[in-house]
C-alpha cells in the first residue's frame, strides 16, 4: 500500500472521527434511556408489552450519509494536497469497507453486552431489531448483514454525490427525478412490488453475498466519475 494512500486513509478516518463520536454517543444515550425505560416498566408488564430497539437502522442512514458528503468534504481538499484519482478511488472504497466492518463490529458486541445484561438481570422485554432475524441470527451474520448493507448504501450515495459534484443541480437532480419516475411506474404496473416480493420473501444468506458484491460493482463504476473530477464544483 503506497504512502498517499495510507495518508488519505488517515485523513478521512480524522475528518470523520468527531462526526462518529457524536453519533455514537447521541446513539448510546437513546439506547440508555430506552433500557432505563424497560427496567422501570418491567414491574408493570402484563405480558404483552415488548420493546425493541433497532442499532443497525441510524447506522445505515449515517454511512449512506457519509458516502454522500465524502465527496463534497474530502475529494476536494484531497485534489488540493497532490492526491491522483487512482489513489483516492483505491483509498476511499477501503475506508468505506473498514467502516461498515467496524461499525458491524460494534454493533455486534454492543447488542451481546445488552442482552447479556438484560440476561442477568431477568428482563426478557427487551430485544433488537435486526435483519439477521429474517436469516440466521448469529454475530457472523449480523456482521455479514451490516456490512454488506453499510457498505452497499455508501457506495450507491457516493456515486450521486459525484453526480451532483459533477454535474450540479441539474444533473443529480434528474438522476434522482428518473429513478423516481422509473420506480413510480413499477409501482403503477405492479413489476416493482412482485420483484420486492420476491426478493424478501426468498431472502437468505445468499442475498447479502450478493449484495455486497453488487456494492463492490457499483463502487468500481464510481470510478467513470471519479477519474476527471477537479476541485471546482459545478452549482
């Protein structure tokens, strides 16, 4: 691995480090007050009451917010410091790929410690919501599923960054305004809901490999975009 690259992995893990401490911390405290809440209902339950509490939904809003603003915060600024296109396309997809393995990670033994408290101290109200349920609900599979997911709305966000980078307004813009045209007339002709439907009805371990290699694929597109951007952003 070349020095500069090493160098934008260290930039864009220290540009994003106070941004991931809020998170988290705004994240841990919402997951504190959800425990504090179950302990003290926990004498008032009928045996219907259940809490569930989902750590992967902010943490997929968050990296695909990532992938969207990595392109407006460090691409500039890394073209200003001598970095070439080939480096920042290598270097940003294995940032992307080490966050969500270690965002997986974390939510992975934060979800065991919790139930494991929740274990000892006898309260069975409380769970986790996570897609892993569907499958086979394993720390290997959350891991897998986190992963694949993070990773695959990162790249997805990262490519219409470019194309709002690049293209402005009017180019993201009617991106974005034909993929709402395209999914509304699937919607109206039913193809979009069957395929929907067929797709979480068969859902296995499978579907995650798969995704996380259509995610690879679509970042590797990026790279059409990434190849001739400058500093200067078009309005």
């Amino acid at each position: 691995m070349s020095r500069q690259i090493k160098g934008l992995l260290y930039f864009y893990g220290s540009d994003l480090r106070y941004s991931l401490m809020v998170f988290w911390m705004i994240l841990l405290a919402i997951l504190a007050v959800s425990l504090a809440f179950t302990y003290f209902l926990a004498g008032l339950n009928d045996g219907d009451t259940f809490f569930t509490f989902s750590l992967t939904g902010p943490m997929y809003v968050f990296c695909a917010i990532v992938g969207f603003l990595t392109v407006k915060d460090s691409m500039p600024f890394a073209i200003k410091m001598g970095a070439t296109r080939k480096n920042l396309f290598v270097s940003t997809g294995i940032f992307f790929l080490i966050l969500s393995f270690a965002m997986a990670i974390a939510a992975t033994i934060l979800q065991a410690l919790v139930m494991a408290l929740m274990n000892t101290t006898g309260i069975d109200l409380f769970t986790f919501l996570h897609p892993a349920y569907f499958v086979d609900d394993t720390w290997y599979t959350r891991i897998l599923i986190d992963t694949s997911i993070m990773f695959f709305l990162m790249a997805v966000l990262f490519i219409i960054g470019l194309l709002f980078y690049k293209y402005g307004l009017a180019g993201g813009g009617s991106f974005l305004g034909a993929l709402l045209v395209i999914s509304l007339l699937g919607i109206a002709q039913g193809w979009l809901i069957n395929f929907a439907i067929d797709v979480f009805t068969g859902i296995d371990l499978g579907f995650f490999y798969r995704l996380l290699g259509m995610a690879i694929v679509i970042y590797g597109i990026s790279f059409v975009f990434l190849r001739r951007i400058t500093t200067v952003k078009v309005r």
